[in-house]
C-alpha cells in the first residue's frame, strides 16, 4: 500500500517567486524534503476556473505564461514535468461518484499557479503533476466538498496541493516593499487561528469577517485553500508551514493536513 499522502495548500505570490530572494521562495525549495515522496501531484491552482470541474489529462501537459508585463526571462521559463493522465482519470472517477460531471482535458497545460511552487519544490521535473480547476462562482462550502470527493487519492499516493494566496489583494501591492498593513495581518492570523482550531464554520462563512473585503477582493486566490481543507479536515486541524508577506501586503502561508 502506497504511504498516505499529506495535504498541502502554499500562496504561490507573484510569478517573479522563482527569481525573488523572499522567505517563501526558500520555503517551497525545501518543501519536498518535508513531505513522503508522491507517485504525482494534483495541484489546485487559483488560475484555472470552469463551471465543472476540468483535470488536464495530457501526457505532457505543456507550460501557460498566464501573465503580462513581467521580464523577458520569466517567459523563457518552461516547466517540463509529466503529466498523470491515469491520476486524472482516477480523480473524474471520483468526482463522478460524488456528483460531479468532470471534464478530462487533454489539451490545457499548466499555469503558473501550479509551476512555480512544483518548480522550485522538484527542480528536476521528474515529478508527475495535473491540475484540476476551482468551480466558478461556486461557494466555499462546494469547493470544500471537491476537497472531499478527492480526497481517497491520498491513499493512493497522490499528493494534493492547493495553490493561491492567503493574502491577495493585487490593489494593495507595494511593489518596494514596505509595512504590511493591519488589515492583511488580521486576516492571516484569523486564517491561522481557524484552520489550526479546523473551525468549518467559521472558515465557510469567512466573508463575514469585517476585513475579508481588503484581504480577498475577489475569491479565486483562496479558493484552493478550501478544496485542500476539504481533502484534509478529517484528520483535524491544519499545521501552519510557513508564515510571509511579500510586496507589502501579499500573505504567503503554507499549511498542511496530516503532516
């Protein structure tokens, strides 16, 4: 029997992380060395979104610059690990059965939400790894249940990863840096405290919070947290990881389930 997978969610930040010298970017290069070696990685990305839940199936899967306006050499970057097209069929099995009707999607490649942190976490790209969407418009308490449909790959070796950002509030950046505001502070130790504590409802209804505005304008950056707190709540509260901002305001956590 395969060793159970942990579950990990970890703020991916702004696509430059593969050349920035920040606490986070050290954080995902050591990461490997702190969890089992997985057969492959699902990976939950912030950037990809469609009305049923999508896993890009190529064996090849290529590499998406979904960004603009950065240096040339980030777009000379390509990430060339393999694909898990078996894993992928695995996964629609289980969303099936959950409700589901998946899509298997042998043309997407992968955005950088899920090639950046593979890229400095397995630098040699010899580690299998697919994607599968967030469901748009779709509320945390749905993505939370896609965490759960998928959560028997854990026991087959396959590592779920959610990737987004704890603190994403792209009009607050402080591209020079500078002090992080109360604001993105209290929402990251709110965010800490609940995950610890594995307080669902609290987490469910985060948009209550008086500061959840200014801290996640729009939901697509935390919404792999819940489909990862989905896949790992069973067995209690999240450790917390790693704990930076970048860019002022741009919380950069990193949590994980059964660790």
């Amino acid at each position: 029997m395969p060793e159970r997978m942990p579950v990990l969610f970890v703020s991916h930040g702004a696509p430059t992380l593969p050349f920035d010298d920040v606490p986070a970017r050290r954080f995902l290069i050591e990461l490997a060395r702190k969890v089992p070696r997985p057969k492959a990685v699902l990976c939950i990305s912030a950037h990809w979104e469609t009305a049923t839940p999508s896993l890009n199936a190529a064996k090849q899967p290529g590499t998406i610059h979904d960004f603009y306006g950065f240096p040339k050499a980030l777009y000379e970057l390509s990430y060339d690990a393999p694909g898990a097209p078996d894993v992928a069929a695995r996964a629609a099995e289980l969303l099936r059965a959950a409700g589901h009707g998946p899509h298997l999607d042998s043309e997407r490649g992968r955005d950088h939400g899920a090639w950046v942190p593979a890229m400095l976490a397995w630098p040699a790209g010899e580690m299998p790894l697919i994607q599968m969407s967030l469901l748009r418009g779709k509320s945390t308490r749905e993505h939370i249940a896609l965490g759960e449909a998928i959560a028997p790959l854990r026991d087959e070796g396959v590592l779920i990863l959610g990737s987004g950002g704890s603190v994403h509030n792209l009009r607050q950046v402080s591209w020079d840096g500078g002090r992080t505001p109360r604001w993105a502070t209290d929402f990251q130790d709110w965010l800490d405290t609940s995950l610890a504590s594995n307080d669902l409802g609290a987490l469910i209804d985060y948009r209550t919070l008086d500061f959840a505005a200014m801290a996640q304008p729009t939901e697509d950056h935390l919404m792999p947290l819940y489909v990862a707190l989905g896949a790992g709540h069973t067995d209690g509260g999240a450790t917390k990881l790693h704990g930076s901002f970048t860019f002022g305001s741009i919380g950069m956590a990193s949590y994980g389930w059964g660790m």
